[in-house]
C-alpha cells in the first residue's frame, strides 16, 4: 500500500483544499492529513483559526479520499510524523516549492499546484472588509 501524507491548517474550508487533497490521493492508496493545531497555525501565521482544531479535523475526516487525520503539533516534528506513519509520498502546495525537499531522504517529496485565486487568507480579508450600504 502506497501512503500519501499531507499538512495543512484546512481553516475555512473551500475547493482549493478539496482539489488538492483528491489530488494528493491520487498519489497513492492511503490519505494522511496532518492539520495544524491552533497554537501551531498562531505561530505560523500570526492568528487562531477561525474553527477550532476539533471542527477541523472533523471536516477534513469526513471526506471519502481521506484515510486518516492527526494533529500536527510542530513544524520541527515533520520527518517524524513521516516516519510514524512510513509515508511513501509527501505532497504540499507549490506555495512550498523546495522547502521540504530536505525529507527526501525519507519518502518522495511532491508539489501540486494550487487552485488559481482561492484561499483561505483572501477569503477571511473579504469577509472582514466593511461593506458599503
């Protein structure tokens, strides 16, 4: 069996995040996706998630191509988790060109192109804006 690994926050979820997760899928014969916890994302990118790590990992669970789903605690954890669950294959966003190929070493390291004009940051900014009556 062929085991597909994968990271994210999954904040807000929309079909950028489905596109690259069936995508990720087709890689292999097994999903894992490890989802940020929210002192993790805080760190990373300044702010909490807007749904909890609870409601996360439920969405992200609750999809057909997805096996598995744990919570990804540190970025300095990521060739462990790779190793805990003896990945095959790595996949991240092109976002991420390069920064993990390093762990190449200890499975294949692959990079999937992000769906065009979508993400969760953009869509959080656009809801936060103050509309005009």
């Amino acid at each position: 069996m062929k085991k597909v690994i994968t990271f994210g926050t999954f904040d807000i979820f929309h079909v950028g995040h489905v596109n690259i997760l069936e995508r990720a899928r087709a890689l292999g014969d097994y999903l894992i996706v490890g989802i940020s916890s929210d002192e993790l994302n805080f760190s990373k990118k300044g702010r909490n998630p807007v749904y909890s790590i609870a409601e996360r990992l439920k969405i992200i669970s609750s999809l057909r191509f997805v096996d598995e789903v744990f919570v990804e605690e540190s970025l300095e954890l990521k060739a462990q988790y790779l190793r805990d669950f003896d990945a095959d294959v790595l996949v991240m966003g092109d976002d991420w060109k390069g920064r993990f190929d390093i762990y190449k070493d200890i499975c294949d390291v692959v990079y999937l192109e992000r769906t065009p004009s979508i993400s969760t940051t953009e869509i959080i900014e656009v809801v936060r804006q103050p509309r005009d009556n």
